[in-house]
C-alpha cells in the first residue's frame, strides 16, 4: 500500500474442490512495519470470466505447477529486502537485487489445498539451479489451517525436505508415505538463508 488514496486489484482463483456458503473476504494487517493509519474503502468482489482456469491432468496435484499462467494458484510471502520474485516467462525466478546478503524469510506457496491419504506414498518434484552452487531450499508439505497433528499448530510443516540446487537445471524428486488424512495440506517452498539467483518450474506432486 502506498501513502496515496491508490485503487488495488487482484483475480481470486478458487479451487473447483470446494463450495462454501460461508466464506469470508478477509484482509491481514498485522504485517505493518511501524506505527501507521491504515485506511481501507470501497472494497469488491465480483465474478470474473477466468477461461483459463484448467486443472492438471490427473494424478498431478500441483496447479499451475509450470508457472505457464504466472502467478495464479501460487502464493509468496517475503520480509527480505534481497528478494525480487518473478512469475513470468514459465518460470519462477527469484533475483536477489544485493548480491552478498542473505534473504532472510521467503516461501511460495501452492495455494490450492492438497488431498492426502494415511499410508499413501508421494512424490514431489521440481527443476531448478541457482547462480551460486549448492544454495539449500526447503520443499515441505504443510498444515494449511487445520491441526492435522494435533501440536496445537494450524500451520506445522509435516514433511521437510532440503534440496541442494546446482548451477545447472535438473531435475530433485523426494518421495514420502504420508500418516495423515487431509483435506488441507499445501505445498511450500522455502529459500530462507539463500543469496543467489535461483530458478523453478515444473513443480509436481503425484501419488504413487
């Protein structure tokens, strides 16, 4: 938000697994990084033709897991200024504009709720390299608002899995069996304590 009356617009992309009469539109305003007045007006949601909403061929989990429509069902959060994340061209790439200096918090998101089955194996996948070898990110599925075991935290990390990504792309798979029964699990990508240039895409996640 600037500190201009400024107009704001985004497309929501609601997953075709749920319907829910009693959603709610809610805004996040604790992130402010001082003192501040935060003033909001004028707030809308309507229904927009969104003709590429397409799912992945079955048994892919991950939508838009090739970034071929940029940043749609894919969510980032950041508090390192050493993070330019970009979602265009196919790829995810994320720039760090202060070559020598960690980041210090950054993750993207698959923002469609994941299904998953007690005893079930799966597998996760990804391409990617970054400009500084064996630059370490962390792919996890994760509680996504819902205790699945039961720690009393609605947004636990289940499975963590470090990559270490090389100069040139290739291709990391890591398989799990999964103990839970969810309707509500994501999938997360970390790049805390990374300072290259570091490049994804072609994101899976399938069943075996």
């Amino acid at each position: 938000m600037s500190t201009t009356i400024a107009t704001y617009s985004g497309t929501l992309v609601m997953s075709p697994y749920y319907d829910d009469d009693e959603a709610e539109l809610v805004f996040y305003l604790g992130y402010s990084t001082g003192p501040c007045t935060i003033m909001i007006d004028n707030v809308s949601l309507t229904v927009a033709n969104y003709s590429a909403f397409v799912a992945p061929p079955a048994p892919e989990m991950v939508w838009n897991g090739d970034f071929s429509r940029a940043q749609n069902f894919w969510w980032y959060w950041s508090s390192s200024p050493t993070t330019v994340p970009d979602f265009s061209g196919g790829v995810f790439t994320l720039v760090n504009p202060n070559p020598g200096i960690k980041r210090t918090n950054m993750c993207i998101k698959s923002i469609d709720a994941k299904i998953v089955y007690a005893g079930t194996t799966y597998t996760i996948s990804l391409i990617g390299h970054s400009s500084i070898a064996n630059e370490s990110i962390i792919v996890a599925l994760s509680e996504n608002g819902d205790d699945i075991n039961d720690d009393g935290v609605l947004f636990t990390n289940l499975y963590t899995m470090p990559i270490l990504l090389t100069l040139i792309d290739q291709r990391y798979s890591i398989s799990f069996t999964n103990a839970y029964n969810s309707s509500n699990v994501s999938l997360n990508i970390f790049f805390t304590d990374t300072e290259g240039d570091i490049f994804i895409d072609d994101v899976s996640m399938k069943p075996e």
